[in-house]
C-alpha cells in the first residue's frame, strides 16, 4: 500500500519535487499524490512551467552574453528590469521607478515575461501559504504572545521590595557622600 500525502505536505514538497531534490522514498509518494490528485497535478504544471522557463530565459541570457547583436531585447533596460524587478514586486520603488519598470515591461516581450511568471509564482505560494495557514489548528503568534505575558506578569517584584530597594539605594549613595564629605 502507499502512503498517502496530503495536498498540503504535497503543496510543502512540490518545488523539492521540481528541482528534483527528494529521496527516492519520498518522490514516490509525491508522485503517487499526483496521480490521484488533479489539483496538486495542475499546480505541479504550473510550477515545473515556470521553473523551465527561467532556466531557458537563463541559458539564454548566458547564451546571449557571447553575442548579445542577436537578441534585440537583452538590452541595458533590462538588466535595469531584472535588478529592480524584485522591488518591484514587493512595492519597494519610487513612482517614478515603478513607471520605468511598467515601460519596460510594456516594450520588452521577456520582460513582460519574467514578470507574468514572478506574478504567477507569487499566487502559487500565497495560495499554498493560505491553505496550510487555514489548516494549521493552533496560532503560535497568539501562544507565543500570551507566554510572554505570563512570563512578564510572573516575574514582577512586589512594590514593597521596590521601594525598599530604592530607599537602601538612596540611603546609601547619601552616606557615601557624608563619609566623602568627612574624610576629604
């Protein structure tokens, strides 16, 4: 008998699955999953499409370096587009940069690419993450968060303690002063 996987340790292992980096034990098992689960299968497309797209537009970016007369589009612009496209990504431009990005996007067909497939990459991982998020049954932010105010609530000294403290403190530092006073 298999061992069944869930679509969401599925989901975990996919990209693993992609790059080809599981045991023998374990690709099994995804490929079992894939088999029988069009959902998982359709993202498992989805994700070797985009991985194999950036290795061709990779190669070919290396294969263009030797003669870049080739390839009209491998140009200065783009070099700029891909050094900014992850800012972009994540709203991290000016607006004026963010214009210069969306032009060259516009223009350029790998551009426009590269950024269809960071977007659809981006979807891929925000849904995984929001169905393993759903699934998980404990918030550990929420646990954490009450630990420390356990922890903080706890560890309080009675004001007493403090004010007694505070007065041998002052008392002394009082004392020292007389005694410097006297002796000097």
């Amino acid at each position: 008998m298999q061992q069944q996987l869930t679509c969401n340790q599925v989901s975990a292992l996919l990209t693993f699955y992609v790059e080809n980096k599981l045991n023998d034990k374990l690709k099994k098992y995804v490929e079992y999953h894939l088999s029988i689960c069009p959902k998982c299968y359709e993202k498992y497309q989805k994700l070797k499409t985009i991985v194999s797209n950036f290795t061709e537009i990779t190669r070919k970016i290396s294969d263009d370096t030797d003669d870049e007369s080739d390839n009209t589009y491998m140009t200065k612009q783009y070099e700029e587009f891909k050094s900014n496209l992850s800012a972009y990504i994540d709203n991290e431009l000016s607006d004026e940069e963010n214009i210069r990005i969306k032009k060259i996007a516009i223009s350029n067909p790998i551009a426009r690419k590269d950024l269809e497939d960071i977007y659809t990459f981006k979807r891929l991982l925000h849904s995984s993450f929001d169905k393993t998020k759903n699934s998980v049954k404990e918030d550990f932010s929420k646990n954490i968060l009450s630990r420390i105010t356990t922890m903080n609530s706890s560890n309080k000294l009675d004001p007493f303690y403090l004010i007694m403290t505070l007065f041998t403190v002052i008392t002394a530092i009082a004392l020292l002063g007389i005694a410097n006073f006297v002796i000097f």
